[in-house]
C-alpha cells in the first residue's frame, strides 16, 4: 500500500468537484484538481491556487500519465457510468487507491464483483463516499450488527428542500431510463417505477415513500450480506402519479441522442444549491431489518444536507485512506472505515435506535 500523500480530486470542474476541494483546502491539504477540460480546470485551479493537470479518461494513456505521483485519486465527474471503468483502469496501472461520489448501482457492482482485481494490484477501490451512500450504509451495518440474522433491510432518507446538481440530475435521469431496482433473495431486480410505496416514519414524521434505484441495493449487501433490500424516499401524491404516468417514456431514455440532449438541457439549466440553500436544508433518515422469526429492528438519524455531508465524508475518506488505514480490495464506506464512520462527521445524530418493535 502506497504513503504516497499526493492526493488528485478529478472533475474539480463540477459542483461536487469544486467544493471537495474547497473543504481539502480547508484542512490544509493541498489537492491536485484534474479533468478533461484545459479552460475549465485550470480557471477553477487559478482561483484556488492549486495545482492542476488535464487529460481525458477516453485516452489510457493520458490518464496513467496523469495519475503519476499520486496516492489517491476522489472522482467527482459523474455520471460514473462513463468515468468510473476508465479511471480504476489508469489507477490499476499506477497504483493509485480509487474513491468516488457515485450512487449508481451499475458501479458498485462492477466494484465489489471484482474485489481480488483490486487486492492484486494493492489498491483501495471505494466507491460512494458520498450521501450516496455513507449514512445510509453505515445505518445499514449498524442494524445488521444489531439483528445479525436479518433477512430483510429497508432504508429510506427525505430531504427537506433536494435541490440538485447537474451531476446528480444527469445521473438520476441514467437510472430513470433503468427503472427501479431492489434486492430479492441476493439477486437485483427491476420493478416499476413508482410501484412500490409505504409510508416511513422519520424523525420528523411519518411521509409517503416511494422505492428508488438507490446505491444502496448494491453497497448494503456488500457490507452486511442482507438478502433482501429496498430504498425509499420520500414522494408527494403528485410527484407518484407524475412518476406512474411518465413510464410509457421509459423506451425513449434508452436511445443515446435522447439522454444526451436532455443532460445539455440539465447543464444549461441546472445548478447545484448555493451554501445558503445547503445550510437551510437537512436530511433524515430511516433504516430498518427484519429476521426471519419476525423481529424487527428500526432507527432513524439526522444529518446535513446531501452536499455538505458528501463534502465532509468524501474528504474525510481520503485522508484515511491515504493515511494507509484501508486495506486493498473493493470496499463500501463501513467495510473501509466500521459502523460508526458517519457518526464523526459534522451535524450527523443518530435520533432513535437501533430499537425493537414490539407487536
């Protein structure tokens, strides 16, 4: 394992990007930024007085050029879908521990499927050391080491406000064209969007929820082995009955000139929330298991909106990892860092739990 402390965010052109490196600066560390655009990246390099580098992760050859001297890279360009494959390629070259922001499903299983790749070429591959997927994955560690037999974990988390960036749009509108994925019996499967519905009780009250595509169907059975999982958010009447009605669209998300004329609208139009917006915002979160016997276990936590916290843990995570405290391999927040990783973060509470449910 590397003491390399070099440490690269690449995509430091995009909201998540520019602020992970913001809050580096903060904590004295002095990040390399990177990315694929010559104006873009060495502008925002300027502005922070870092340094930079430039190259494209379509070009291999370019990227292991370009991860040279560095321990550990924080991906931030996103969809993930695109960028993820060719940067654990280039960092398999070089040796560089792997981490990223992502929520997709489609990653982190090509991540954890391929755990012995990772150990061979000593390298830490991380995924989702965001709000995708660091609290509710801890939660969901917490609740296994609470009812080791459980069969069965829900999940689900309600913003206050949800204001996106055009990242995440661009990625939810990937998996919108998937439909919803849950977990049976080990295996991913796919439902309807909007099919599946329950009314949650967060800290804050109960709210109707909705099943989402959400990291955690994958990242969870990872660390806890849980056969069965769903993640919910919450979902007005209105926003259900939009959702229902829009899957005879779903065809059309498939087709490539499609996706890729609604993700320019979605960054000509789109912009993350400003830092007044993110410190008016919050998240709860509810996490549930059940075993077999019918027991059932429940807790719910409090945190920051889903940008600061991705900030705060992202940051965080590869400090660690650079410190040489993660082993090799594929790896899920708790796998990497225990139960208890989210509970050092700013502003994250655990309000209730783990608790029993008495019938």
């Amino acid at each position: 394992m590397t003491n390399n402390p070099a440490f690269m965010i690449y995509g430091v052109n995009g909201y998540t990007g520019r602020h992970c490196a913001e809050e580096a600066l903060k904590r004295g560390l002095q990040p390399i930024v990177a990315g694929r655009g010559q104006d873009r990246v060495s502008r925002v390099a300027s502005e922070l007085n870092v340094s930079f580098r430039v190259f494209d992760l379509t070009d291999t050859n370019a990227s292991i050029e370009g991860l040279q001297g560095i321990g550990a890279v924080l991906n931030c360009a996103g969809p993930f879908s695109a960028t993820a494959r060719p940067l654990l390629d280039a960092c398999t070259a070089t040796g560089v521990h792997y981490l990223d922001v992502t929520g997709e499903i489609g990653v982190f299983e090509y991540v954890h499927q391929r755990d012995n790749h990772w150990k061979q070429a000593g390298i830490v591959a991380l995924p989702g050391v965001g709000f995708d997927v660091v609290p509710t994955d801890c939660m969901a560690a917490m609740l296994k080491e609470a009812l080791p037999d459980a069969t069965r974990l829900r999940l689900a988390f309600k913003s206050k406000h949800g204001k996106l960036s055009p990242g995440t749009a661009k990625t939810m509108l990937e998996g919108f064209a998937k439909g919803c994925t849950v977990r049976r019996d080990g295996r991913l499967e796919q439902t309807l969007a909007g099919s599946i519905t329950d009314t949650i009780p967060y800290p804050g009250g109960p709210s109707l929820s909705v099943v989402i595509p959400w990291g955690d169907v994958s990242t969870a059975f990872y660390s806890t082995g849980i056969p069965d999982i769903e993640v919910y958010t919450s979902a007005s009447e209105a926003q259900l009955k939009q959702m229902r009605s829009t899957r005879r669209f779903t065809p059309l998300l498939h087709w490539t000139w499609v996706q890729n004329f609604l993700k320019r609208r979605i960054e000509r139009r789109v912009t993350g929330p400003n830092e007044d917006e993110r410190n008016r915002d919050t998240s709860e979160l509810f996490g549930e298991v059940t075993n077999d016997a019918g027991d059932c276990l429940s807790m719910t936590m409090v945190t920051p909106n889903g940008y600061s916290l991705t900030f705060d843990s992202a940051i965080t995570a590869a400090q660690q990892v650079l410190a040489g405290a993660v082993e090799p391999g594929a790896k899920t927040p708790s796998l990497a860092f225990g139960n208890s990783f989210v509970l050092g973060l700013k502003g994250v509470r655990i309000i209730d739990g783990p608790e029993k449910k008495h019938d």
